[in-house]
C-alpha cells in the first residue's frame, strides 16, 4: 500500500481525472480525500493505493492540473480519519459507553433518549478497534472519512514540537 499526497488547482473534474487515470491504469484506490488547503486555489488529495509507486506518480504528473506529488509511505508520517457513530444506548448502557469514550478519547457530540453520536478521530487501527468494542452495544449507523496523511516534522521543528 502506497500513500501519495497529491496537490491539484482547484478546478471542477480534477478529482474525475484522477480517478479515470486510476481506473484506466487498474491501480486500486483504497481510500481517497480531497478538501482545500491553506493556499487558494489548491486542493490537496491523500490516496491511499496499491500499485507501482513510481509510475502512479509519473502517471498523476502527466494530468495537467497536478502541481505535486509526494509519495509518502517511506517516510514518517501522520494519518488520521474520522468516524461518526450512532450507538445504541439505554439510560443503562450510556454511562458504559461514555466510559469508553474516555479510553478511546472519542468525544459524545449528541445525545438522545435512546442513542448517543459519538466522534472518534485517529489511525483505521483505532477506529476498527473502537467499533469492536462498541459493537455489542448495537451500532444504528457509522460515517467514516478517509484518512488524511502528512510527513511528520524533521530537525528543530521536530524538537520544539515535541
């Protein structure tokens, strides 16, 4: 699995081309995010695929809108996703799960009488895992994004940072 952090102008059918040419290649996408970034008029696209790493960059930098690609997976890096939950939860079992909301550092951002949303930010690892354990509770739905990835921090940004 390879993951590439691709930044494209911001214009309509950019993320179309990008898939075409995954698809036209038979590269599989496991996940795929696109969102703005800091500097207008530029999107920024984590993807996460299998493949030749070389020629999946080679190929991304033929698209005309590409402005880089940066093919991550060898280097330290960041990657976070997001998870929505919509749990099962009885004047009983609501204290249980807001415990192990706790444990997992997943934050309630709804509650009714008969269910709570709870938001939970982190690896797929930790995701997968907390859905596991919740599951017994009963899950009604789930929403998760695609991670996002950045290269960790080097020299003495690193070290202030930590």
């Amino acid at each position: 699995m390879h993951t590439f952090i691709v930044h494209v102008q911001d214009q309509p059918g950019v993320l179309n081309r990008v898939v075409s040419l995954f698809r036209r290649r038979a590269y599989n996408i496991h996940d795929i995010h696109s969102s703005r970034t800091h500097q207008a008029g530029v999107h920024r696209m984590t993807i996460w695929a299998e493949g030749d790493a070389e020629r999946i960059a080679a190929n991304l930098y033929k698209l005309v809108n590409v402005i880089s690609v940066e093919e991550v997976s060898r280097q330290p890096f960041v990657a976070r996703g997001l998870a929505l939950l919509k749990l099962e939860a009885t004047e009983k079992t609501r204290p249980e799960l807001l415990q192990l909301c706790e444990v997992f550092r997943a934050t309630a951002v709804d509650i009714g009488p008969d269910a709570l949303i709870v938001e939970l930010t982190g690896s797929a690892d930790k995701i997968a895992s907390f859905v596991d354990v919740v599951r017994p509770y009963g899950i009604r739905e789930m929403a998760q994004t695609a991670a996002v990835a950045m290269t960790r921090c080097s020299g003495r940004a690193a070290e202030r940072a930590a």
